[in-house]
C-alpha cells in the first residue's frame, strides 16, 4: 500500500494548478459552496439520506447519560455501544468536530471506562458473550485515534488499545479463533463470527499504529482457510456446523481487512456468498442483517457496478423497513443493534472510517 503524504502534490493539485487562473477562480469558489458530506453522497437519493438522518437522529436520541448503549433487556452494552459509536463515525463527526461530537466523546469516555487492567474492554459479570463487545471497542477506538487531536486523550487511547490487544491475543484459541469468551474461561471454545470481530479490530489497531504480533492474525487467517468448506462456504467454527452466509461474508470482510485480496479463498467465499445473498430478499438464513453488514463492506470494496448494484437494492429494502421513529427494530437483539448495523451499511459511501476505505 502506497504511504500518503500529506502536504504533497498529487494528479488532482497538478491538473488544477495547469488550469488558467479564471477559471481555477471558478472552481475554488463552487467547491467552497458544495459540503464534503453532500459531495460524498452524491449518487444516493434524497430518500436515503432523510432516513439516515433520522436513524442518526433516533440513536443519539436514545444514549444513555452515561454514553452508553444496550440491547433488549439491558443486554450487550459494551457491544451495543461500540456498534452505535461506529455508526456516528461514519456520518464524518469525529470526537472534537460534527453534529454528533458529543455523543461520540461520551462513547469514548464510557468505553475508555470499561477498559479492565487485563486489557479486556467490558466487563464479564455484564457483557454476555464478552469478546464482541472487546472487538467492536477496538475497532470504534482504533478508527478514533487517528482524529484525536488531544495529546493527552491520545496517550489514554493508546494505552487502552495497546493492552486491549495483548488481551486479544491472550484470548485467542489454539486453533487460531476465538469465541464467546477468552480461550481460558471457554475452554477452549472458538466460533467464526467472533473471529472476525477480533480481527477487524487487530487490523483497526494496526492501522492506527498500534503494535499487533503478526503471529496472531497469521493464526487467524489460518483459522478462517480451515473453516473454509470446498464449496466456499465458511463454517461455524473448526468443529464443523455447515457452511454459514453471515459468516462468510465476514470471513471475506476480514481477510480484506488483513490484506488477503489476492487469496486463493476469496473467489470461492465471494461464489458461495453472491450464490446466498445477492437476493436481497432472501430470509432464507439466520442473522440476516449481520449477514449484510459485512457483505456490504465487500461489495464497496469491490466498487464500481458491483457496489452501486447492490447498493441500490440494499437501500432500497432498507428505506422500506425503516420505522417512522427513525429506528430498525427487526430480530431479538433489538432497535440498537439493527439501527446501527443499518446506518453504518447506508454511509459506507461517505468513507469516513479508515477501516471500510477502499
């Protein structure tokens, strides 16, 4: 990947500095009038983007005045609130700037909160299945490092993560996953979709500059071609449990965000995937909307006709769903969870988090 340096000349400066003077006048001023985040979603209709303010609107609305969210019956707040965090991120606001820079700074402090001397974000006696939560904080944290301009909010975030992945690879399988809980107090347990959590947080780290052991996503990898069956599809875990669309997707999301672009698994993952999601009216399989958080991610990085393809059918179906209130309230875990999911899905053109950038 090719490193940016900021203050350099690119193509687009040197075409505009060619351009006569009039007219580089012209547009200066026409850019000045045109906002970054009307720009970055041109091409989605007006439709979309007045339901995704309002599920915006709903999920700040529902933050608690600790910072935090939760699922049905007070449930997965660590997970909850990590989920909702990534949300508003991806509208463009950031911790110090943005309609939701409140409520961003009052999700870092909460999650900075749960971070334990061991390095786990969350707290087991209250986080159910405690490693989602623990990988959903590192990738929010991880995608807010990088516009902190705090210097000394910037220490205390390092410090959170730095442990956070000691912790991750501590709680990391034999077999290379990872499961509902650390390796010790499952015994030994691992599953796909929590893998990938972990992951995407590890790679959300490492981007950031945060020290990551290649040799723990080298195992992960490695976990996730294991769990690869002949016909694409990825399996619950490395006991068996069939091939698994939502897991899959992921899968591929993951070995995307591990650099894995050219892997001989990706053409088969992708077949098995397009062959079960690419109807977006399909309910033919669990954890629907989980499914097309990820495979969202695959398609934008696929871009071009693939992406606007299928992001016109997934908003289109997700426009429809929406409640008057702003929220999505479909599936058992509840309205935090899947408004989050969605409006994440509904702003992956905006481009603003680091870890869905193309």
């Amino acid at each position: 990947m090719q490193a940016v340096v900021y203050g350099a000349e690119g193509p687009l400066e040197r075409a505009f500095r060619r351009l006569p003077n009039s007219l580089c006048a012209i547009l200066a001023a026409a850019m000045l009038l045109v906002p970054c985040s009307v720009a970055r979603a041109a091409g989605k209709g007006p439709q979309v983007r007045r339901v995704t303010e309002r599920g915006l609107q709903w999920l700040a609305a529902h933050q608690s005045r600790r910072g935090h969210w939760t699922a049905n019956s007070g449930r997965y707040p660590t997970a909850m609130t990590a989920l909702a965090g990534i949300a508003l991120l991806s509208e463009g606001s950031t911790t110090t700037q943005g309609r939701y820079a409140a409520n961003i700074q009052q999700t870092v402090n909460y999650l900075i909160g749960r971070s334990r001397s061991n390095g786990l974000i969350g707290d087991p006696t209250t986080d159910d299945r405690y490693t989602y939560g623990h990988g959903f904080s590192v990738l929010f944290l991880s995608q807010v490092l990088g516009e902190e301009e705090d210097s000394q909010r910037r220490e205390e975030l390092i410090d959170v993560l730095a442990r956070a992945v000691v912790f991750t690879g501590r709680a990391q399988t034999s077999a290379g996953g990872w499961g509902y809980v650390s390796a010790k107090d499952g015994s030994g347990f691992d599953e796909g979709s929590t893998t990938i959590t972990q992951v995407q947080g590890l790679r959300g780290c490492r981007n950031a500059g945060i020290p990551v052991p290649r040799e723990i996503v080298d195992l992960a990898i490695k976990y996730i071609h294991d769990c690869t069956l002949p016909g694409g599809g990825v399996q619950y875990n490395s006991k068996g449990g069939g091939g698994r669309p939502a897991i899959t997707a992921a899968a591929i999301a993951c070995l995307y965000s591990a650099g894995e672009y050219d892997s001989e698994y990706v053409p088969k993952n992708l077949a098995y995937c397009k062959g079960k999601l690419d109807d977006i009216s399909s309910q033919s399989f669990g954890h629907w909307h989980y499914a097309h958080y990820y495979y969202a991610q695959v398609m934008y990085r696929e871009g071009g006709k693939t992406w606007e393809q299928y992001r016109d059918k997934i908003c289109t179906r997700l426009v429809s769903e929406a409640g008057a209130d702003g929220s999505w309230n479909q599936g058992y875990i509840g309205p935090v969870y899947t408004t989050a999911i969605n409006l994440t899905i509904l702003q992956l053109d905006n481009g603003s988090l680091p870890i869905y950038q193309r």
